[in-house]
C-alpha cells in the first residue's frame, strides 16, 4: 500500500549542526507508525518537517507517492497532515465546544447578524466524541476541568473531523498516568480503526508497543531502522532505541560501584 505521508532520506541542517541525517520513514492508512527516541534523537525536527514549519535541506517529501514540498503548516493541513503537539492547544477556560471549533466556528444567520450556533457545535462535539468511544458529560463544561486523557481526546477527534488523513501525535502520553495513558492508546486505535495514519511519537516503549503497528527508531539525528512489531520484542526495541552497548557498559560501572560499597 502506498504510504500516505512518506520522508526518503531526509536532512536538515541548521547551521553546522545537522538535526536529521538521512531519515526515510512513512505511514500507511490504517496503521500506527511510532517514532522513537530519546530526547535530542530529532523527533521534533521531524515533527515540524512532515507538518510544514521546517523544509528539508535535501531529500523528498512525498504524499501519496508523489513529491512534495510544505511552505507551511497550513499547506501541510491543507493536505490532511494535522499535529496534536504535546502542549496542547486548548484554552482550559472555555468550553469543550467551543475549543472544539477554535478559529472554524460555525455560524447562523446572515451578515451583521450572525452568531456562534452553538446547537450544532453542542450536537457535533457529542457525535464526534462518541466515535472516539467518550459520552462526553457536557459540551458547555471548561476543558480545564477535564482529564489529561480527556483533552487529548478532543484534539484528536477536532483533528478528525477536519479531515486529517495523517495524524501526528507528540508525546501524548508523556504527563500522564498509567491509566490515563492507557486511555490515550485507545483513542488511537480508535482513530486507526477509522483508517488514519497516525505518527505516535514518544521515547516511552512501554506505551508505544501494545499499540504500534511499525516502529522508527532514531538516535541523534539518524534513522536505526524500520521494524514491524512482529519482527521485535519490547525488549529488542528498548536496546536498539537505547544503545545495548551503552546499557551494558552502564550496568557494569555501577556493579563497581556496588564492589566498591
């Protein structure tokens, strides 16, 4: 099946410094692609490249196997590519509907007469919830007064309803419970289900396995490798994302350090 969104030996550069060094990876409908690693591997630089706000310094973007090039986020929204960023961009004081339609707000009336319809945005919030598998208690209710996992699950079902195709996740599960990120990684088998492709970045394997279909895995800039999950474990994709080496040199330091105690 031909990717969605894929990246062919990407590089960007800032400078001197080189941020990605060659990374190829894509993400087919239906299917979770988790990208992983631990902090400085380059997962933002590649965020902010497939979603628009950097252009590589070589190698192609291509959307639905054909070249591309994003000037912007909004050309990357444009082409169905929507970024829930881990900071979510929710006001916590106003109400679940009217986050929900932020800058896309419906309308009734005509000219210098027309309001917020808040009816439809109410009904449409309850339908879209729903899909994500949540009765959302009240569509008038602050966001700030709802779950972690609850809020990711509004940015993700507004992401939705928008039209994304590609689905990128950042971090979502990184200020969260163990039972609240379990919610989070039903909400996106649900959006799976639905036939998105979803990006789910994080450095957690233990959130990221149960739930992928495909993992990336980088490390300082550079692609390790595309993995199906029936081709590793949990534990072969730990080493790889952590360095074995450098776990084991690790291990035996503080094993000296326990002989010298």
């Amino acid at each position: 099946m031909t990717p969605l969104v894929e990246l062919r030996d990407v590089v960007k550069t800032f400078g001197s410094v080189i941020a990605l060094g060659g990374v190829s990876m894509g993400v087919r409908s239906g299917e979770v692609m988790c990208l992983l690693g631990d902090n400085g591997a380059g997962k933002s630089t590649l965020i902010k490249t497939i979603s628009g706000v950097h252009r590589p310094s070589s190698g192609q973007i291509l959307l639905g196997g054909q070249p591309t090039v994003f000037h912007s986020p909004r050309d990357a929204q444009k082409a169905g590519i929507a970024t829930v960023h881990q900071h979510l961009s929710v006001m916590p004081l106003m109400s679940v509907s009217r986050n929900f339609f932020m800058g896309r707000e419906p309308t009734r009336g005509v000219g210098p007469f027309k309001s917020f319809d808040a009816a439809f945005a109410e009904r449409t919030v309850r339908e879209e919830m729903a899909k994500m598998g949540v009765d959302i208690r009240d569509p008038h209710q602050a966001v700030g007064t709802m779950s972690g996992g609850e809020r990711q699950c509004v940015a993700i079902a507004r992401a939705v309803y928008f039209g994304a195709k590609v689905l990128i996740l950042d971090e979502p599960t990184a200020a969260l419970g163990v039972k609240q990120a379990g919610v989070v990684l039903k909400y996106i088998a649900q959006a799976r289900a639905r036939g998105l492709g979803v990006i789910f970045i994080t450095h957690n394997v233990h959130h990221a396995y149960p739930v992928a279909d495909r993992f990336t895995i980088l490390k300082r800039g550079k692609s390790y490798g595309t993995f199906d999950k029936a081709s590793v474990s949990r534990e072969q994709v730990l080493g790889m994302m952590a360095g074995t080496d450098e776990l084991d040199a690790l291990e035996a330091e503080l094993a000296e350090f326990r002989t010298e105690g």
